[in-house]
C-alpha cells in the first residue's frame, strides 16, 4: 500500500452518503483506528506480475470491470466531475496545494475511467440495489483505483477503496480495504454482522473478477477480516489449506 498520508479538509463538505467518515478509507492506520462503530477489513489478491499486468488490470477496474465481471449490475451512472470531492491536499510543509487539471482517461472499449463524483446504482444478484458516490480515485505510476461510499442503508454503511498495485518486486495485486457499518435502521447482533459479511464477500469476488480463475488462499500474518473474526474456527481450519489450493499465477489473502 502507498504510504501517502491520507489529504486532510480545509471545510467540511456535504456530500450524499450514509456515514461520516468521508475519505477515511485512505488513512494508513484504517485497520487499528477506524471511525468509531465501524469494523475495519483488507483484502488482497495477486493478480501475477509485470506492467502489462498492472496496466490491464487497472484499466479493467476503473471501467467497473470488477463489479460487472462478479455479477453486479452497474446502472444510472451520473458521471461526477472528478474535482468536487477531491478535498485538499498539502505538501510536506503543510502548504496547500492547488488541484491539478484532470487528465481524461478511456479503457480498451472507449469508456472512460471513474472519476470523483460519479454516482450509481450497483444491483447484486439476490440483494436490493445500492446506491454509491466515488468519493475519490487514486492515479499514481504505480496505484491505481477508487473509493466509493454508500448513499442509502439497503445494506451495510461506509466506505471502500479498491486498488491495483505494481509493487516494488514486479508483482501486481488487487487491494480492497475500508470499513462498515450496520445500517442505523437495520437490526443489531447476528443479522449486522450478516450484512457486514456479505459485503465483504461481495468484494472477494469483486478482486477475483480481475483475476478469473483464481482461488482464495489465506495469509496469516495478513490483517483479520471481518469473517475471521466472526468466526475464528473457519478461519483456522482455512489457513491448514492455505498452499493446496493456491492458483500458479494469482493469491489471495484475507
């Protein structure tokens, strides 16, 4: 992940989301300090190695690849102007600095990379649609992707970033990571963490959309997600398989 410390607000923005923490999915420390009465997760899937890679798949995930190649719908796109919720970013020395002009960005098929703003409506086979807001997107040499927010309580409530990655030892990786809620109006207990759940499997088959074919294995010493948690036997007994099942080119941890 990029060390790049997440931009800090000069004013408060309304924006339409369900939840507060506008653009915390960013912060390097997200797993050990989330926005309070979240539950943090971060998932990773390697995707296989080398710039063509890293291009490919990026371009695939700014175009809604990941969640059309899982099933979900993507529907009443409303192109956002990629600058208003940006927020504002400092250099070092704590300088404001001034919003650089947006580049245009198309993948293979013409269609034009996410941008800040962009609203939809997402619909998952046998759930109720969702609607999200891209609250901001990531465009580094190295780090590609976008972080939504949810704009309704259909669901669990908050924020998630996806990414692709060419890291530093040539190898490129899918990333998710973020943090949710229970809807306020939603039940407690055993159907909260039910919905938390489903989402993040949501967003495991989400990675694997860039990566066809791959199969889930395990990390240990990867941060615990929010299935893990609920279920610390599953995720025991899933870490004795973690190198039999491993794909030739594509790893996943959770």
């Amino acid at each position: 992940m990029s060390n790049e410390q997440p931009a800090r607000r000069s004013s408060h923005v309304e924006m339409p989301v369900a939840y507060a923490a506008v653009g915390a999915s960013k912060a390097p420390d997200l797993l050990r300090f989330p926005p309070e009465g979240t539950t943090p997760y971060e998932e990773s899937l390697r995707l296989g190695s080398g710039q063509e890679r890293f291009l490919l798949a990026s371009s695939l995930l700014m175009t809604w690849g990941a969640q059309r190649g899982s099933g979900v719908a993507v529907a009443d796109v409303v192109r956002g102007s990629g600058e208003r919720y940006a927020g504002v970013s400092f250099d070092d020395a704590g300088t404001p600095q001034a919003a650089g002009e947006i580049e245009e960005q198309f993948g293979p098929d013409g269609e034009a990379y996410l941008v800040a703003g962009t609203t939809a409506v997402l619909h998952a086979p046998g759930q109720d649609p969702r609607s999200v807001l891209i609250v901001y997107t990531v465009d580094e040499e190295r780090s590609s992707g976008f972080a939504w927010g949810t704009c309704d309580e259909a669901g669990a409530v908050g924020e998630q970033l996806f990414l692709v990655e060419h890291r530093e030892d040539d190898t490129v990786w899918a990333v998710a990571r973020g943090f949710l809620a229970a809807p306020k109006s939603g039940l407690l207990g055993l159907k909260a963490r039910a919905d938390l759940r489903v989402a993040v499997e949501a967003v495991r088959a989400q990675l694997a959309a860039l990566a066809p074919g791959a199969v889930p294995v395990v990390d240990p010493n990867a941060p615990k997600s929010i299935e893990a948690e609920s279920n610390p036997e599953a995720a025991s007994e899933a870490a004795g398989h973690d190198g039999a099942d491993a794909g030739d080119d594509a790893e996943h941890s959770a």
